[in-house]
C-alpha cells in the first residue's frame, strides 16, 4: 500500500507541474476554462504558482522531508476542494472530472505523507 500511495504522490507532482506550466503557458483550454468559472485571466499565474509550489512540496517530502510533503499535499488538497467547489457553485460539470482527479491525488498524497510523517 505504501508503494502505491507513494506512485499516486509523484502522480499527483507531475500533473500539478505541468497543469502549472500549462496555467503559465496560457493554454487555450486554461483560459476557456477559466472563463467558464469565473476566473480572471490575472489570477492564472498566482493559481499556477500554488500549483507549482506544491508539487515541488510534493517532490521535497518524498526525497527528504516527509513534514514538507504533508503541507504541501494538505494545501493541495484545499486548493481542489475550493477547485470543485467553484465548479459546483458556478453549475460548470461537464469538466469537473479534471480537478475531482487532482483533489483525489493530493488526497493520497495526503495519505502517504500522514502514514510517513507518524
């Protein structure tokens, strides 16, 4: 179990990075996405960096600092807990599956670095 926890930890640092590059980037789908909740255009690079410091938080705990794993999987996993709510609020579902599937990966995140850090 602990193996598994720890591959859906990385998961979840790979898809926060390159969902941050892709925020970053200014991807045609970030910003009709965006749109369609309710988010400024000038909030995208201060989400992409919250995205980014957690999958860096993310990576760090693994290597060497469980403590700094659980809080960047604990901010993550808020972050897509607002992220699913504002989908909810705003009645934007057909593409709700993307953050649902990254508030699940932090939440194993969560998970391993909770087990680890005891």
């Amino acid at each position: 179990m602990t193996t598994a926890l720890a591959a859906v930890t990385a998961a979840c640092a790979v898809a926060n990075a390159a969902i941050a590059v892709a925020d970053l980037a200014r991807a045609p789908f970030v910003l009709t996405n965006s749109a369609e909740v309710g988010v400024a255009p000038r909030w995208i690079p201060y989400l992409a960096s919250l995205k980014m410091a957690g999958a860096v938080g993310l990576l760090v705990g693994l290597a060497a600092a469980p403590w700094l794993g659980l809080a960047a999987a604990g901010g993550l996993t808020m972050f897509f807990i607002g992220a699913v709510i504002v989908h909810i609020r705003t009645r934007v579902l057909h593409n709700i599956a993307f953050p649902a599937m990254f508030l699940l990966l932090a939440v194993g995140a969560l998970t391993y670095f909770a087990s680890a850090v005891n």
